[in-house]
C-alpha cells in the first residue's frame, strides 16, 4: 500500500519559470520509486531562506494543515536541508522529513545488491545524518541529565561514540577495496587496455548500451539506479582490446558529496580514457540539455575533468529523423564535447560506428 507524500520546495530563482518544473517532475519520479503517492506540491518563492525552517511560518502553517488533512507519512523537499531545518520541520510538521540527498540515498539503499555498494551507501547516510543525530542526541538526553557525565551525558556521548566507530570500520573496508581497484586500474594501463566508461542520467539506457557493445546481458530496468557498482566486460575492435565500464547513474542537482562516497566508482570515471556521456535522445528537447550540462558539471564539482567526452544520443527508434536532427544540434553546445553519434541499444544501430569514433579519439591520443 502507498503511503501519502507531499513535496514542498523553496524556490529562490523569482525568474524561474520552467527550469523548476523539470527538477519536481523527477524529483517525484524518485519519490515514487521508494512507494510513496505524493498529494500535493507546495512550493513557496522566496530569495532568502529561514534559516531555521527553510521555509517561512505562513508556509509551515500551509505544509502542516495539508499533511493532517491528506494523513501524509512523509514531507520530501527538494532543497537539501541543515540539520535544523531538518529538526525543526519534523518537530513541527509532526511526521517525517526527508531532503532530495536523503531521497537519493534511499533509492541507492533499496537498488544495492552488494556489499561493497551497501558499504559506502551506509558511510553515506553517516556523513550526512551524523549532525542531525548529534542533535537530536543532545537535546533528548540533556533533559535526562541531572548533573555532570549523568546518566543522560553518559548515553548522549556513547551513542556518537558508537556512530564515528562505525564509521571508521566502514571507512577501513572501503579503502581496502579501492586499493584494490587502483591496482587493477593501474595493471590495465601497463598492459595498454584502454577504459571506456558510460556516463549520464539513470534510464539513459546506459546499461543496455553496455549489453550491445559488449554481448553480455546484465540486468536493465526502468528503475532508477539499478546500477550502482560499475559493471566491467572487454571488447575487441580493430584488433584493441578495450575495458569497458558501466558506472553509476546520475540525478539532476545531485550533490557532490554524495557522488564522492562512491569513490571506489569514481575512479573509473577519472581514469577513463573516453567518456561515453549517453542522453536518452526521446528526451524534450530542454531535458537533454539539461541532463548534459549537469553530468559535466558532476563530473567537474568531483574533480573529475571531461576527458574526451563522446556523446551518445540513445534510443533512436524511438525518435524521427528531423526531431534526432534538431536535439543532436545540442552537442554543438558544449566544448567538453569532442564528437558524438546517435544509436539504438535495443536494435544494435550504428554500434559500429560508435566503436569507430572511439578507436578514432584513441589513435588521436596516442599520436
């Protein structure tokens, strides 16, 4: 059974009369993912935002009489919160309280399917909610203290105790893996192999794409994120042998921290010799540029420079030959962009020419 959300969203762009749309329209698609109806959007426009509700009182009166009148579970908002803006909506609205980075790494939680990407999720929601536990914490327990290192000071300092020991246990098995990885990374490198790895927006079809360049047949779904731990296979063409990489998926306005917990996938993305930065090509016109300018701009925020971008405009038999014309102008755009092509991952159309143009920016690299 769904349970009732509502999503509420400060805006501070007064100008912004379209970009907001795009960022609720999957801001609810992720919502909905985790199970959730969402009733209602409340966004209210304002320059400057409490600083410690993030919204004004008039609109925390609006957002709390909805989430009595609809019986929500659940307030999502779109802008990521301090913690305490976080507490002080939750204690005010009565239920729970989650931001977009909390949304995201829900959706992560509910999609991993293995150790290591369960690992770093969990360092994740540390890192993130380790102020907000702080808090809360402090306030529970210093109601219960009746003097110095009572009882209630004792438990308030044993619970963070607890939290930064998981922590550095979890930090220690990561960084053993991603020593690992470099290792391999730099194994493949001496042997000449080079690494073409998938970048771009979830349900871009990146993994598919993987499946038709290389053969094999990893799991696809319309669910965001189904992959989170890279996906490796290697392919012969014109007699190089290439390591191809299936990486994580991207969100709009994804926050850079979050991306850096993956580190172990981070470095496939640096250390790629080619970038295939896929766009999902039946995408509205004002999407695609939007999913390509804010994957560069992940890929910069985490200190990661484009290096030779290819951009590959997916599912083409979705689309006419005049509606892929204009949307392929948009590669134009961007001068991170060395080239691109348009292809079908479900019909394998124009995969060789794909390969064509990678073999194309390696030899130009080599000479």
């Amino acid at each position: 059974m769904q349970k009732n959300a509502i999503i509420a969203m400060l805006k501070t762009n007064v100008h912004d009369h379209v970009h907001y749309k795009l960022q609720l329209s999957e801001f609810q698609n992720l919502i909905s993912a985790l199970g959730y109806r969402v009733r209602k959007h409340i966004i209210q426009t304002k320059i400057k935002p409490s600083r410690a509700y993030l919204f004004g009182k008039g609109k925390i009166k609006e957002i709390a009489k909805e989430v009595e009148a609809n019986a929500v579970e659940a307030v999502f908002v779109y802008n990521n919160l301090t913690t305490l803006q976080k507490y002080k909506l939750e204690t005010s609205l009565n239920c729970e309280v989650l931001d977009r980075y909390e949304v995201t790494l829900n959706i992560f939680e509910k999609m991993a399917s293995d150790t290591l990407s369960k690992l770093q999720i969990t360092l994740a929601r540390i890192r993130k909610l380790f102020p907000y536990y702080k808090l809360r914490a402090s306030i529970k327990y210093k109601k219960e203290r009746p003097g110095f290192m009572g009882r209630g000071e004792y438990a308030y300092h044993n619970t963070l105790s607890l939290l930064k020991s998981r922590e550095a246990k979890i930090k220690q098995k990561i960084e053993k893996s991603w020593k690992e990885k470099i290792d391999k990374i730099r194994k493949a490198k001496e042997m000449g192999m080079p690494l073409i790895c998938l970048i771009g927006y979830y349900n871009a079809g990146k993994t598919s794409l993987f499946n038709s360049i290389t053969g094999v047949a990893k799991p696809v779904s319309d669910s965001p994120f189904t992959t989170l731990s890279s996906k490796y296979y290697y392919r012969y063409s014109n007699g190089r042998k290439m390591l191809f990489v299936d990486t994580i998926g991207f969100v709009m306005d994804l926050d850079p921290k979050l991306i850096t917990s993956f580190k172990i996938n981070l470095e496939d993305i640096r250390n790629a010799d080619v970038h295939l930065l896929v766009v999902d090509v039946s995408d509205p016109l004002l999407l695609i540029r939007e999913k390509i300018k804010t994957s560069l701009e992940i890929l910069r925020k985490t200190g990661i420079k484009p290096n030779k971008t290819i951009l590959v405009f997916n599912k083409i038999d979705k689309c006419n030959g005049e509606e892929i014309g204009v949307k392929v102008s948009e590669a134009k755009s961007f001068p991170a962009v060395i080239d691109y092509v348009t292809v079908s991952a479900k019909t394998k159309e124009n995969i060789g020419k794909l390969l064509d143009k990678i073999n194309k920016v390696l030899l130009t690299e080599t000479n």
